[in-house]
C-alpha cells in the first residue's frame, strides 16, 4: 500500500488506461512550449523570448486545463466543456494571428530570427490547439469542420498579412495537415479509452451472467435432486395413510422408507450444496424401478452400463430422474420400460410409458426438467427427444457419444 507504485497497481485496467491517456495528452500539450522554446531561445534575447514565451504559457495552460475536462466529458464525469472549448479555440486563433501580424509588421521588422521564431508560434500554436480541442468534440463532422476551418483561415490570416500567394497557401495546407494530424491522434484516443471502459463493462457483465448461469444450475440441480424423492414421499405418506387407516401393520414399513428417502434428500442437497454430486446410471436404473414398482407401475429395465465414462454416466443418470419424476407426477402410466442400447460409438437410452398425458402438454421442447436434461446431454455431445409416440405412449430418447469429449464440465 505504502509502495512508490501503489497507487498504480490499485487502479483498475480501464484506470491506468484513462491515466495514461490523460498524461499522454499533458505532455504533448507541454511540448508546444519546448518546441517554440528551443526556437526562440536559439534566435532572440533570452528578455525577448521570455516575452515570446508568455502568451504560448497561457494557450499551453488552457489547453490542458481543457483536454482533461475533455477527457472527464468522455468518460461521463462531467457536462461538456463548452465554454473552455470556446475560449481555446479563440485563444489559437488570437495567438497565431498576433504571431503573424507581428512577424510582417511588428516593431523589429520583418527580420529573420524575428520571423523565424513567431513562424513557429503560429504553428504549433494552430496545431496543438486544434488537436487538443478535437477531444471535446465526439462528432467526426465537427473535427474535419475545425480542421479544416483553420486551415483555410490560417491561410487567409498568412496572405492578408502579406504573404505570397503561394506561401499562404503552403502554410493553409500545412496547418491543415498537421492538426489533422493532432485531431485524429486525439480521436483515435478516445476512441481506444472508451473502447477499454466498454470491454470492461462487458468484462463485469459476463461475471454476471456466469453467476446468474450459476445460480440457474444450482436450482436445476435442486429440482432434479428433490422432484423424484418428493413425489416419492408424498405417494408413500398416501398409501401410508391408507394402509394406517385400514389398521394393517404395512404402514409402518412405508413411514420407515419415506423417513429413509427424506434422509436420502438432505445428503443429496448436502452434496449439491458441495458441488460433489455426480449421478450413477445403474443406481438411478435400480432407483426408477423400485420407486415405480412401488407406485404400482410396471417397470421393466434392460441394458449394460458397464464400461460407461463417468461423464455419460452422470447424464443419463439424470435422464433417468427425471423421466422417473415425469412418470410419477403426470399421466397415468401403468407401465413403464427403460432400456439402454449401445449402437457402435454411441449410447442410446429410451424410456417409455404408456401414460396418456406427456409432460408438460407433450411438448418436445418445453418444461424445466426437459431444459436441464437438454443442457446437461448438450454438454457431452449428446440429444434428448421427447414426445408422444403414438397409442398413449411417451417416448423420450437420450443419445450420446461415446467418442466425443465433453465441451463443457457439467456441475456434478
């Protein structure tokens, strides 16, 4: 914290950025003095110079003042710094014309040294102030219109002072060119500054959105975690219930398994809330079995799991919770068949029902738990389809490779 560069690191990308930017500027506003400097100095009296030097010390001054508040606009701190754009612009063109009235007809003459020295006054003065007075403007119309309005002016104060023709032109087209120059330097840098706050605000945006994706994840997981055993529990406590009501001692070893499905629940949300949980495919097999045979439906399950990567395990364990879950809480499915095929490089699970309503409507795109299952399959390269079949029946078939990587890590 104490360091020399502290202050420095503390500052966040587009900060150093906006840093670098606004000195950049200040230096090269306080190079318009040095450079008329080493000329004056190098050709007049160091009292002369001095005299010289006052006028382009107060233009330098303003025009920094005016490129950080520029700069502040640009970066939404501020309003738009209109008056010191104003009083800048006018200050260039007050100091360069008294340059050149004073180089053709000032008190010494039009002498060499004399009219070398204000030559670069009125120079550098026309370029740095035009350059640094483009950074309060945003519209590119407007900076070609200053450019080019003092270049043609700067023309026309040369040739009305008295310079050939030519020369008055020589010096339109310089002045045009180098604070074109200077203008699109200043436009580039804001352009880049903003640019660097915007990729920021995006950077900070996708932070966001992966918590936001984060969150969704953690409460599909929460779903696909506690919608089977819910319903599970709840058919259980009915025929609980039902049992206790008719006195017969059953009821008790229904009560004992929703208390173990209930415990079931908390480790698993426990684990959810760890970020271990990985779903097995023959466990969830043998689950959706026994939890179906117990509600009365006709479960039948066939295949080999052996063998499978663990990430296309966890996938179609979900597939089976969920279609399980499905099953249980919508239609009325006497029967149910679960099989697990495994065609050359591929997987292919498919569970079928003969309930007379699909899920949500029978919809092959809609619903929660399908949108999970969707995203979790997506993950290893894999497919989900799910629909009516025909005669009553519910289809819904999951299919993955077995050769395709995963393009991205599924919470488990």
């Amino acid at each position: 914290m104490g360091g020399p560069g502290g202050w420095w690191r503390r500052k966040s990308t587009p900060a150093k950025v906006e840093t670098y930017t606004r000195w950049s500027f200040h230096f090269i506003a306080l190079s318009e003095p040095t450079v008329i400097g080493v000329t004056a100095f190098g050709h007049l009296e160091a009292r002369a110079a001095l005299l010289v030097m006052v006028p382009v010390a107060a233009h330098v001054a303003l025009a920094m003042v005016t490129a950080s508040r520029a700069l502040d606009w640009t970066v939404g701190r501020r309003a738009q710094p209109l008056r010191l754009l104003w009083a800048l612009g006018a200050a260039t063109a007050l100091v360069a014309t008294a340059a050149v009235v004073l180089g053709r007809h000032g008190p010494g003459g039009p002498g060499e040294d004399t009219g070398t020295v204000l030559g670069s006054v009125f120079g550098a003065t026309l370029c740095y102030g035009v350059g640094l007075t483009a950074l309060g403007l945003k519209d590119r119309r407007r900076v070609v219109l200053l450019v080019t309005g003092f270049g043609a002016g700067a023309g026309l104060v040369a040739r009305a002072a008295g310079m050939p023709a030519l020369a008055a032109l020589g010096t339109s087209a310089f002045v045009t060119a180098a604070s074109g120059f200077f203008a699109a330097t200043s436009a580039f840098s804001i352009w880049l500054l903003n640019t660097v706050y915007v990729l920021d605000e995006a950077r900070e945006t996708r932070a966001r959105l992966a918590v936001a994706e984060e969150r969704l994840r953690f409460g599909r997981d929460l779903h696909d975690v506690m919608g089977r055993n819910l319903a599970v529990i709840a058919l259980k406590s009915e025929l609980a219930v039902q049992l206790a009501r008719r006195e017969r001692p059953e009821a008790v070893e229904q009560m004992i398994e929703v208390q173990r499905i209930a415990q079931e629940s908390q480790r698993e949300v426990r684990e959810v809330v760890r970020g271990y949980r990985r779903a097995d495919l023959e466990a969830e097999l043998h689950g959706a079995r026994g939890v179906l045979r117990a509600a009365g439906i006709d479960c039948e399950v066939s295949g080999e799991t052996d063998g499978l990567p663990a990430e296309v395990q966890s996938a179609l364990g979900w597939v089976v919770r969920e279609a399980t879950t499905n099953v249980l809480r919508h239609g009325d499915a006497k029967k149910c068949t679960v099989t697990v095929l495994r065609p050359e490089g591929r997987v292919v699970l498919t569970v079928r029902n003969d309930g007379a309503t699909a899920p949500h409507g029978s919809s092959r795109t809609g619903g929660t738990g399908l949108a999970g299952l969707r995203e979790r399959l997506s993950a290893v390269g894999g497919t989900l389809d799910a629909g009516e079949a025909g005669d009553g029946e519910f289809r819904l078939v999951a299919e993955v490779p077995l050769t395709a990587r995963p393009a991205l890590e599924v919470a488990s």
